[in-house]
C-alpha cells in the first residue's frame, strides 16, 4: 500500500475566521484547548495542521469517517489511534507521526512500518555566534558527527549539515517514540550524500546505533525548499525479511505532497459546535517570538 507524506506550508497560512473556526470544530476538545493555549499564532497554526494532516491520514488510507475515532497520546506524548470496536474492514495497522517546525507541518505514514519524521528549518541561531551556538550543543553529536558538520563549509553550511544531523536524529527518536530520555550520543548519523538537491529523496545515510550499523532502519532524506530539511526514519517493515527490506528501498522512494488547507479539511466533518470565542483568541496572539538578533 502506497506510503504518505505530506507537507502543508503552515507558515504562510493565513486563515480567515471561518477557515480557523472550521479547523477547531474537527479536531478533539482537548486538542483546541491545547492549541488556543499557545502564545504565539504561529505555533497554534502549526499545531492545529499537525491534528488536521493526523486525521486526514486516518480517514483516506484506513477508511475510517473522520468523527469515527480518537486519538489519544502515549504517555511520552506520542498521538496514536485508539482503536474503536467497529473498525472498517479495510483498516490497517498504519504508523504515522508528524513534526512542524520552520514553515512546515509534516506528516509521514507507512502501513506495517514504524515511523517517525522531523522537519528542521536551516536558521542563523538567534543570541549568538555559531560557534558559540555549536558549543552549546556539544553534547548532543558524537566527534565523528561534529567533523562532518564543522568541515561543511561556510556558517550557513555548516549550520545546514547541523539541523540535517538533528532532524535525522529526531526522526529515529520520534519514531520510537521516546522523546527527551534518549541519549542522542548513541545514535550517530553517517550521512551521504553531503549535498542534497530540492526534488530528490535519499537514502543512503546509515544509524550507527551504540556503535553498530543499524540494518534494520532507513531513513529518507529531501529537501522541501533551500531552508527546510525533512528526515523519515522508517523501522524494516514487520512482515519482511532484512533482504527484502533492502530490496523494497530500491523502490521509488516517496515524495512529500504539498496540501492546500482546503486539501487538509476536505473529508471532515465537525467534531463540536462553533465558539466564535475561538477566533477571537487567536487573532490577539502575536505571531512569533522577536528573535535577539532581530532587537535593536
Ligand atoms: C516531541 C519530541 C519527541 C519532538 O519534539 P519537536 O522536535 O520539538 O517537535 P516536532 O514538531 O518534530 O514534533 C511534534 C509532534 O510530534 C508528536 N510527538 C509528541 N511526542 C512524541 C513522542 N514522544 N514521539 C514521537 N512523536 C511525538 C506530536 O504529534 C507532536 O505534535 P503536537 O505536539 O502538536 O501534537 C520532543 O519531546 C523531544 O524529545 N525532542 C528532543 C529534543 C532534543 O534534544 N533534540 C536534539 C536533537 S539533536
């Protein structure tokens, strides 16, 4: 069955009050309140296209309706589909995991596969120098990983080699679903090819986990413009052999579909009434947080 990854440029979304009424109507009451709790506009979008792409997935590729389930969350945080007694017959187990950061939402899902993904946005670190920057996260590469960051070039590439570097390591840590109780030493990243092109999925890159060459996990690689790195780390599949897993990741490797928000609400259906409250909320946010370097 065919794999899904989709992009929706949450940076640039601009919802009308209708459009960001309709938004919170589908998805859980626990979910629009934890969104209309963030301070910043932009990170209320974001979280609202990650609820928006989850059940979008579980309505086209599991064939439940959109008020049909509920998602619930492990106790790490991790969303998950808590299956209800009438599951259609067509339901497979699907994993899935979604990541916003930068301008994006993301979402990455495989039927019969773990999966996690991380979308990292390239930027100039906000109160100091890069090197400065770099010693700060010392601890969270290993000395192979820091040699293959700080010989990339310029600032700005070697700064785009450290954020391909944490979203691969977000994505395996994500898709185990771990989050901050992992040590980061322990996975270290060989990455190939240094450069990546827009349009192309790779990969080649390979997980040295406690020092072994990980066979059992891939980890997919593109780029969705010059500043966002997209990493899907992507456990062997559950009924395949080591073989056939290498065999299946000669295949066509999937790309990153870009969504309207049209395209993320196009199934749903409401899940609770309209609070016009809602709107007003969020249109007193600010957008983001001034960055230092941005203050006079
Ligand atoms: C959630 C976590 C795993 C990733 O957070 P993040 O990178 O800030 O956020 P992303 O945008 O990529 O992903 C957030 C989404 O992942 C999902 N998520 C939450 N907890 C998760 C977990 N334990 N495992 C997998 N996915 C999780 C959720 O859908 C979440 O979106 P939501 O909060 O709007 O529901 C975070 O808790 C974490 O542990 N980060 C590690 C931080 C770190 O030290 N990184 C250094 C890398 S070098």
């Amino acid at each position: 069955m065919e794999a899904a990854r989709w992009a929706f440029r949450c940076g640039s979304w601009a919802p009308t009050c209708s459009d960001w009424l309709f938004a919170a109507r589908c998805v859980q009451r626990e979910e629009k309140e934890r969104i209309g709790q963030f301070v910043f506009a932009k990170d209320a979008r974001s979280a609202m296209a990650g609820r928006l792409l989850i059940r979008k997935l579980i309505c086209e590729k599991m064939g439940f309706a959109w008020d049909g389930f509920r998602l619930e969350r492990t106790p790490r945080g991790k969303p998950y589909l808590a299956r209800p007694l009438s599951a259609p017959d067509s339901a497979s187990p699907w994993s899935f995991n979604v990541s916003h950061q930068g301008d994006y939402a993301v979402l990455a899902a495989e039927p019969g596969r773990q999966v996690g993904v991380d979308v990292m946005k390239t930027t100039m670190p906000g109160s100091s120098s890069v090197v400065e920057f770099f010693k700060l996260m010392t601890r969270q590469f290993t000395e192979l990983e820091w040699e293959k960051i700080q010989s990339a070039g310029s600032n700005w590439d070697q700064l785009d080699m450290f954020y391909r570097h944490w979203a691969l390591k977000e994505s395996f840590i994500k898709a185990i679903g771990t989050g901050l109780g992992f040590n980061l030493q322990r996975a270290e990243f060989h990455v190939s090819p240094t450069k990546m092109q827009e349009g192309q999925v790779y990969c080649q890159t390979r997980m040295y986990l406690d020092g072994e060459e990980e066979e059992d996990w891939t980890f997919e690689e593109c780029l969705l413009d010059k500043y966002h790195h997209v990493a899907v780390a992507l456990a062997k599949p559950e009924h395949l052999t080591t073989n056939d897993a290498g065999i299946s990741s000669g295949a066509t490797l999937p790309k990153f579909t870009l969504l309207s928000f049209g395209d993320l609400v196009s199934g749903a259906t409401p899940l609770s009434d309209e609070d016009p409250a809602y709107w007003e909320s969020f249109r007193r946010k600010l957008e983001a947080p001034v960055r230092q370097s941005e203050v006079q």
